[in-house]
C-alpha cells in the first residue's frame, strides 16, 4: 500500500513539472552545480502536496520545540494553503531504542549516495559516533525524538542544540551576477523576475563557500588550541586573523563571529566545554533553504527568488541569516509544492577534497504508520549535497562548535556500512 502510493505521488507530481514544456523556467526547476536542471524535492521524493504541507509545518514545530521563544514564520492572511501549518500533524514518531551492541544493516548506494532506514542509521550513529570520551553510548530517547524531525534532526543530533544558522558563510560573484544580467537574455517565456532570479542562483557558488567555512573552522581551532580562557582564545583568533589579513578581524566584538563559542550550549556545560575553549572544537553543517521570504514584499519575488537577500558580505563571506524564517518559496503554478529547508551535516572532516566529503541528511520527518512513511538517511557526496533542489535557491555552510569528547564530527566518514 505504501510503496503503490508512493510511486503514485511521484507521478502526478511529476506530470506537473515533466508536461510544462520543453525548456522549463525557474518555477519548474532549477540548475544544479553541475549543469543538470534539478526538479522540486516533491518530485524527487515522490511527495504529495499535503506531504509537503506536513513536513514544512513539522520543521515549523521543530523550530519552536528547539528553540523556544523564537517566533515561528509569519505568513500573510492572503498565504496559500499549501504555507499554512496544518491545525495538527500528529503521526511523527520517535523511532524506538536500538540495542548498543546491534550492528547496522548494509545501506544502499546508489548514485553517489547512500541511504537506509533511521532505524539502521541510529545503529550506525551508536557505533561510530555516540561515543562520549571514548565510550559507545545508546541514543537516549531525547536524542531519538530530535532525530525524528527529518533533515534538520539529523544536525540537531549531532551538533547538540537546534542549529540556529548564526554564522553562516557563502560565496557570491557580483561580477559573474552584472555581467550575466547585462550580456544574456531570458529564456523562452521566462518572466525578468524568473531571469533575474534565475541569474542570482547561478552566481553563488557552493563549493566555494564551503571551503570559505573549512578555512575560517580551521583558523578557530587553532585558536582554540592551549587556550584554557575564552580571553585567549579571542586573542588567538584575532591574531591569526591579523597575520592572515582576514576580513573577519574586522568585526564587531559582539558579532555572531566573535561570541559564537560563548553562545554554544556545550561550551558551558560542565560535561562539555566546561568554559574551557581547548575542550572545544569548531564544526560544520550546511542548509539550503529559499530567499524569497519576505511576506511584505514582491510576489514575483516570492516565486522566483529574491537576488538581492541573503547574500554574503564582500571579504568575510559572512550571511547574515537574521531574518531566515524557513518560509518556503511560493508557488507560480497548479500543483507545485515547495520545502522550506534542507539540512546536511558534514562535522570536521579532514578530506583536502571536498567532493570525496560526506554529507549526512534526512528525507522528511519519521512517520512510520501514515502515508508519508519511515525516515530515510541519507549519507551524500558533496557533488550530490550542493545541487540542491528548485526548492532552494540559497546554501550557506555554518559553522558551529561541539565538545572533543564527542565522535559526532570525527576526521574521516565512512559512506554507508558493509
């Protein structure tokens, strides 16, 4: 019954996005990093339009059971049904107790991905990264209720608290934007907001502002060597960025950049950071997510992006994600349903190439018993992670910070289990 209505949502969604014509603008899909037009995470996953309406509100009741007291999105009485939260999503569950010692299952790969069951995914977590200074431990129930949230749960597990996306890192070329803009032509039927919306995506650069957030994680942990005082560690930080000519030296010392590992729970916990710096590590995670979110603004921009939000600043690379409300794009056409996020976890992987790095991600929440069905895991190359969906038209890298006597960011990830 499952799999049969699966395969029936994919089709009709699909029809949407396969009969609208033969060069399809940007509210059909959208280009990846490597060339090749990406679809809607609808399409992809074979999802329904109620499914989606179900994950966004989920991921909206995530954010609120992660971080309380942070307003949740806030839509226009004129919003679309498909943006409006359900009155109720009751059928995600949290996946049960897995015993410590039960080794995973093989995954399945395919594609440069590879993917299995958060049941299975769980088993893997417990064996490769649960360990607390040195010692396997079991996810505890608090864990496993994160955990089921979907793409966001699988960051949330590992870095600790909710992400809260505050230093965010991406690369934009705004020559690549103007040039663009003033030399090419839109396409076929395409409206100036989809072009210019289109032309906005194209100039950022993922991989690009992934390494952006590799150098500058780099540069706090060695900060955060021998420095036992957040004071030393600040003074670290800012003379290496000082012998670097960094940009970042430059902000305000009450900035996101500068107060990030006081404002990192762990940090301050006693099993944790403790207060001591050296105890701590700087991380990554990614998330896509839409740019058009401002409710007040232009509809146009809404469906078809919004180039001028969400871009990085000139040097420091920094995004300033303060008004992310995880709004999901608009719809342009009948039948289209948009996700408002996607989350990747990637840790502190030491791999020089980013494309042999893995990406570690949800498909939606966990709900074994409905029609959407149990959470999958994916484990992505990056390749595969940054190209994204039409659902999105921004990434940005994030860097966080989690204890060392935690395994949730080790050196090297294996893909999948054998």
């Amino acid at each position: 019954m499952y799999k049969r209505r699966r395969f029936l949502a994919f089709a009709t969604v699909g029809a949407v996005v396969c009969t609208a014509g033969f060069t399809p603008s940007l509210s059909q899909a959208a280009s990846g990093g490597d060339g090749v037009e990406k679809g809607s995470y609808a399409v992809t996953h074979g999802l329904t339009a109620d499914d989606v309406k179900n994950i966004n509100a989920l991921n909206d009741r995530a954010l609120a059971f992660g971080q309380p007291g942070k307003p949740p999105a806030e839509l226009p009485p004129s919003a679309s049904a498909p943006f409006r939260t359900p009155d109720s999503v009751d059928d995600r569950e949290t996946p049960p107790a897995e015993p410590l010692d039960r080794m995973p299952d093989a995954y399945r790969a395919y594609g440069g991905r590879a993917t299995t069951v958060v049941n299975n995914y769980i088993r893997k977590w417990q064996q490769v990264y649960s360990h607390r200074d040195g010692k396997r431990q079991q996810m505890t129930a608090e864990q496993r209720e994160s955990l089921s949230y979907g793409c966001v749960g699988v960051t949330w597990v590992n870095s600790g608290p909710y992400p809260t996306n505050k230093l965010a890192f991406a690369s934009f070329d705004e020559n690549k934007y103007k040039n663009d803009l003033k030399n090419t032509s839109p396409r076929p039927n395409e409206t100036r907001a989809e072009f210019e919306g289109r032309i906005a995506k194209a100039s950022f650069d993922e991989g690009k502002g992934f390494k952006r957030a590799r150098d500058v994680a780099s540069i706090m942990n060695k900060a955060l060597e021998n420095a036992h005082d957040e004071g030393t560690y600040l003074g670290n930080l800012k003379t290496d960025l000082t012998n670097k000519n960094d940009a970042l030296l430059h902000e305000d010392s009450r900035s996101n950049f500068y107060s990030a590992l006081r404002n990192t729970p762990s940090f301050k916990e006693r099993d944790g950071g403790n207060y001591d710096p050296s105890k701590m590590k700087a991380v990554i995670y990614s998330k896509h997510f839409w740019s058009g979110q401002d409710q007040r603004g232009s509809s146009d921009k809404r469906k078809y992006g919004d180039p001028e939000a969400f871009r990085p600043g000139q040097g420091t690379g920094l995004v300033d994600m303060s008004k992310d409300r995880s709004i999901p794009r608009s719809p342009a056409n009948p039948g289209e349903s948009w996700v408002n996020f996607d989350y990747g976890w990637f840790g502190a992987q030491t791999a020089a190439d980013g494309d042999k790095t893995t990406w570690t991600h949800g498909d939606h929440y966990h709900a074994p018993n409905s029609d959407l069905g149990p959470m999958h895991v994916h484990e992505s190359t990056f390749r595969k992670w940054s190209a994204g969906y039409a659902d999105f038209d921004r990434g940005t890298y994030v860097i966080t910070f989690i204890p060392k006597s935690w395994n949730t960011a080790p050196a090297e990830v294996q893909q999948g289990w054998s």
